[in-house]
C-alpha cells in the first residue's frame, strides 16, 4: 500500500515512463490523438484510486497496458463515438513513407492492429501479447501473420525485411 | 513491412506538450476530492454509526421499560394480540390487611374494609416463613374480635365483596391502657442537658455561676475537662479554675433543668474571652 507522498510520486514516474507508450496504443485503437489522450488519463485516474501494488516495472506496464486497451474498447462502444464522423487525423506531418504505413496500418481490422502496434512497437513477444490480450498465443500468432499480410498487399515489402516472428 | 518504418511513425506522432504536466495537475485536483469526499463518508459514516447506536440504545430502553409489551408492531390489533397471547396462568393472591371492623354471629368471618372474610378449615394459620413470629393465640382459637388487627391473604375474587381466607398471618389485639403501663418495661437512664454559654453572675463563694436562666453549681463530683483518647489535654487557659462573668463555659448536667439549679455533671471548658 502506498501513502500519499509514494503515490504521487509512483503516479509521477508512471506517467513519464508509459504515458507516451499508452498514448500511442489508445491512438491505434481510436485513431485520434485527443481520444488517446482522454483514455490514457482516465488510465492514471485509475491508476490513482486502484493504487494497484506490482511486482516490478513489467507488470505495471502491463496492467497500465491492459487498462489503455480495455477503456480504449469502452469509448469505441459509446453511443457519441459512434455516432460522430471525426475528421481523420492528419498526419501530413510525417515524412510520406512513415505516413502510408501509419495509415496502413490503421485501416487494419483493430484485431490485426493492435497485436501489430503491440509487436511493432512496444517489441513484445506473441507470448507476451498473449498475456496482454488475454488470449491462446496461436490466436496472436494469425493475428500478426494475417494483418504483416494484408500489408504487405497494401504497401509492399520486400522478402528479407519481414519480420521474423 | 519495414519494423523502424512504423516504429519511427510512431514515434514522430504529434501529442499535446504539456500532457504529463497536465494529467499530472489533473490526478492531483481528482485527489483532493476524493479525499474530501472520503472525509464527508467517514463523516456521513460516523453519523449514521451514532445515530444507529442512539436507536439501539433507546430501543433497549423501551424494551427494558416494557418487558411484557409484545415484541410485534404495537399498531397490531388488540383483539389479535389477545388471540395469539397464551393464557396468564397462576392465581392473583390478595392482601388481607386491617382491623376487623365486624365479626359475624359465628365468629368465622369477619369484616375488614369493605371485605367479609371467612376462616374456613381450609384456611392456613400462622407463617411458615422460618422468621415469622409465631402466632398469637387469639389466632390459633379463632377468636376474631372487632379491633383486632388482621393479616393474610385470600386468591378469590374480592369484587363479589366476600371471600375464604388461604391465609391468615396473624391476629393481634390491640393493647389495652391498663395493660400498657404495667406491661411496658420502665425507662431508665437520665437524660443530659447542655450547660453552654457565657457566665452572667457568680454566686459569692465562687462555686455557682450562672448561664442563661440556669444557675449551675460546680461540685466535688463534678468532672473537669474532656475524657477520651482524642482529647486534648485540659490547659489554664481553656479550663480556668475561677468562675468569672463573661467568662464563656461550657459542660452538660444530667439534673433537672426546670428547678432553674442544677450542679454540673461535666465542665469541659471555662475560657476567657478573647480580647
């Protein structure tokens, strides 16, 4: 359990260690980086009143991880997300090449995307990812072969900069 | 696909500045009120555990104050309560208690009050309490007597205005005046009157003085001082062996102060007054 001044303080290097990580998986989920921004701050809010104790640094990455992923589902549910029509997230400011993956990798079905972001990303095995989803690592593993495949049809690649999973 | 191509993308996407500064003044803000708000629950908390604890005790109370009232809602209509309620077994004894004002042509019964009680061979004479006194023998011969004092008890009705005694304690006559004197046991002991005042007049050998309206005589046999472990020990200045006027003294007489001269039984003190 914490007191006051460790919570602060645990809250504090949470925030300056994941929140760019967390940020950018609610952005794969939601595609917007308000919307991320939204749900990674209602994760700290969580994190705050839970005050969960972790064993180590990789399990509070994880349970900040899971938690990114399980509001990032609620707001996709709600009712006002659904029914609004946001103007897509300009990304004119990436170099293009970085830009048509992003986008590519963003129409992607959000079951491909996120093992994909996860993996991509964050660097996490299928086992981790697994852990992270709750889910049979075989079922993670089509996932990632699935949606590596529907982008390789969409922007290319070539044989020898696949990633070997 | 290019593993640093997304990874870089990633990377380069724009999010606000100051995010973690703002989330950060934003978890802190969300922090006071839910502490304040926890303030107000274990406040609201405290409240209602009193309120609760005021209830049970008052509730308790009301239970101790009425432990025949039904356990029920009192709003329960009486007839049912009646219903439900199990019969009071037992008999209601009533005191028979007074002094016979009547006694019938039989001598069996006898009137006390406005109740005419009947001694019957069912009646039970005397207590058997182990520290009951013994009963009289009026009692025992039956011989109720107008002005005798009466006591016991009777189970029956006393609204029908005349019942059979199961009881009878005791029954004593009253004392008769010429009985009353010779009976009594002569008072002995003699009564002490305080002797305590200031001195008004001394007689001329010294031996009398007078306090108030009573002349007292001091004699061989009058005891100085005070007796008794406590005591202090008797001085010049508190027991002075000359009577003076206005001197104030102080003893008790066990003689009979209305002769208006006694002689002193005890003289305790015989000050000077201060000057």
């Amino acid at each position: 359990m914490y007191n006051s001044f460790e919570l602060n303080e645990s809250v504090r290097r949470a925030l300056e260690l994941y929140s760019p990580s967390l940020i950018r998986i609610a952005f794969a989920y939601l595609k917007n980086t308000a919307d991320a921004e939204e749900v990674t701050q209602d994760v700290f809010l969580a994190y705050l009143q839970k005050r969960p104790v972790f064993d180590n640094g990789e399990h509070e990455k994880a349970w900040l991880i899971r938690t990114t992923i399980n509001k990032s589902k609620n707001m996709l549910k709600t009712g006002w997300f659904r029914s609004r029509n946001p103007v897509p997230e300009d990304l004119s400011y990436l170099p293009k090449e970085e830009s048509d993956v992003l986008q590519a990798v963003l129409a992607l079905d959000k079951k491909y995307r996120i093992p994909i972001h996860l993996h991509y990303y964050e660097g996490y095995s299928i086992q981790e990812i697994a852990a992270i989803l709750e889910a049979k690592p075989a079922t993670v593993g089509t996932w990632l072969a699935r949606g590596r495949a529907i982008l390789k049809e969409k922007i290319g690649g070539m044989e020898d900069e696949e990633v070997c999973l | 696909m290019k593993k640093s191509v997304y990874k870089s993308a990633m990377s380069h996407l724009k999010t606000s500045d100051d995010f973690q500064e703002a989330t950060y003044i934003k978890l802190m803000n969300h922090k006071e009120t839910m502490n304040m708000e926890m303030a107000k629950k274990r406040r609201k908390v405290t409240g209602w555990t009193a309120g609760i604890a005021a209830c049970a005790v008052l509730a308790v109370g009301l239970i101790a104050l009425n432990p025949d009232s039904p356990a029920t809602t009192p709003s329960s209509p009486p007839t049912n309560t009646a219903t439900t309620k199990p019969p009071i077994m037992g008999k209601v004894a009533v005191n028979i208690d007074g002094i016979i004002s009547e006694v019938s042509a039989d001598g069996r019964s006898f009137k006390v009050g406005e109740l005419w009680v009947e001694v019957t061979d069912q009646t039970k004479l005397g207590s058997s309490e182990p520290t009951a006194a013994a009963p009289s023998e009026e009692l025992l011969q039956k011989n109720f007597q107008v002005g005798d004092i009466v006591s016991g008890y009777t189970s029956q009705d006393v609204s029908t205005g005349k019942v059979t005694a199961d009881v009878i304690y005791n029954l004593i006559a009253p004392e008769k005046e010429g009985e009353t004197s010779e009976a009594k046991p002569a008072i002995t002991g003699k009564m002490a009157v305080n002797i305590d005042g200031v001195i008004s007049e001394v007689s001329a050998d010294g031996k009398s003085f007078k306090v108030g309206e009573l002349w007292v005589t001091v004699t061989p046999e009058t005891k100085l001082g005070i007796d008794g472990p406590t005591a202090a020990a008797p001085s010049e200045e508190l027991l002075q062996k000359e009577f003076k006027v206005g001197n104030i003294v102080s003893g008790f007489t066990t003689d009979d102060v209305s002769m208006g001269k006694v002689n002193a039984t005890n003289i305790y003190n015989n000050m000077a007054p201060q000057q």
